[in-house]
C-alpha cells in the first residue's frame, strides 16, 4: 500500500466510526416518505449492464468510471460488501449492485477478453434529491460498484417510462421505481434513495 492510500481514512473509516444519533431515524424517514416524481424531460441517466440486465440511476450521481480492479477484502465481511477499491489513492467502499439487485448473470458468459474490454468500476457520490433538496445519505459519501458494461448517457423521455414489469426479479423490483425502453433492451431506473440505503446496511456487520 502506497503512502497516499495509507493515510487516506476515506474508506476504511466508514467501519470504524459509530452510527451518528438519528443516523437510522433518518433513513427511516426518507424511505416512508411519498415518492417525489423528477419531471422525466429534465432527467439525464448513465446506463450500465450487471449481468443479463440493464439499470440505470442519475447522471449526476456518478463521480468516476474506472477500468475494473479487483477490491481488496476486508476480513470477516461478505455480503453485498465486496471490500475496498482504490480511485486517485482513496479507499471507498465497493458493493456488488449484481447482488444487492438479484441480476441474472451470464449464462454463456464471454470471453476473458471481452468481459475485462467492457467492464468498468463506478464511482458515485451521495447528493440531494432534485425534486427534494433531501440528501440521501451523509453527503459527499461515495461508493463504487463493479458494472459488467457502461452503456453511457441517456435521457428518456417521459412517456417512455412505465411500470415496473412481474417479470423482473423481486430484489430488483424493490430498488427499481420505472423502467424504459433503450433499443431492444430494456432498463429498469433504479431509486437512489432504496439504493443508497441498501449500500449503507452492507457496511454493517
């Protein structure tokens, strides 16, 4: 470990430090809260693959889109957790969205070659709800999380969105609030607030 990373408490102290008073309150709260609809015509999103699916969450929220990198473990945890990724010498925090998701993987999967060509690490930072000015978690926090494919920007339109499908897995479902057409594909808009909430209880024991 270089020195930069060594003094950089970025990523290991989020496991360190204890959960500030109204922390869980907090949470509680946003996701009990009535969803508050971004009109769609303003709403730019970054497309990515986890397995078979497609996903997609706010532009804005992305920070960073890194080649892939295996994440340093930390021991006794698993899970979603799958340990700590090294951006510009901070350690942060890497959770699977393939497991925290349900996505179906890859039946006949590529090649070595070709998985490695588009795969890509995310890097994405906690910020205000548009619609809202309501942080979704401490702000400024970041998470990175393995995508088997970035696809890239989107903006879908309005009437493109409907409900989300019976058919798409149930841990899905949970996190998706609409889903949209992108060519023969089609994308599930994931809530960032559920999200969130579901990458902070994957740092808890």
């Amino acid at each position: 470990m270089n020195q930069k990373e060594k003094g950089s408490p970025s990523g290991l102290g989020l496991f360190d430090r204890p959960i500030p008073e109204g922390y869980t309150e907090e949470w509680t709260r946003l996701l009990a809260a009535p969803e508050e609809r971004v009109e769609r015509q303003d709403l730019a999103v970054m497309v990515f693959r986890l397995g078979r699916e497609f996903f997609a969450l706010r532009a804005a929220l992305f920070e960073e889109i890194a080649a892939p990198q295996r994440p340093r473990p930390l021991p006794g945890r698993g899970g979603a957790l799958l340990g700590l990724v090294n951006v510009a010498g901070e350690l942060v925090p890497c959770v699977s969205l393939a497991g925290l998701a349900g996505a179906c993987q890859e039946t006949g999967p590529p090649s070595r070659e070709a998985a490695r060509s588009q795969a890509r690490i995310a890097v994405i930072r906690l910020a205000a709800l548009p619609a809202t000015g309501a942080a979704t978690g401490r702000d400024g926090e970041r998470f990175a999380f393995p995508a088997d494919e970035v696809v890239g920007f989107h903006r879908p339109a309005r009437s493109e969105m409907g409900p989300v499908p019976a058919t798409l897995s149930r841990d899905a479902a949970a996190l998706c609030t609409e889903v949209f057409p992108l060519g023969d594909r089609e994308v599930g808009l994931l809530d960032e607030t559920r999200l969130f909430a579901a990458m902070h209880r994957s740092l808890v024991p």
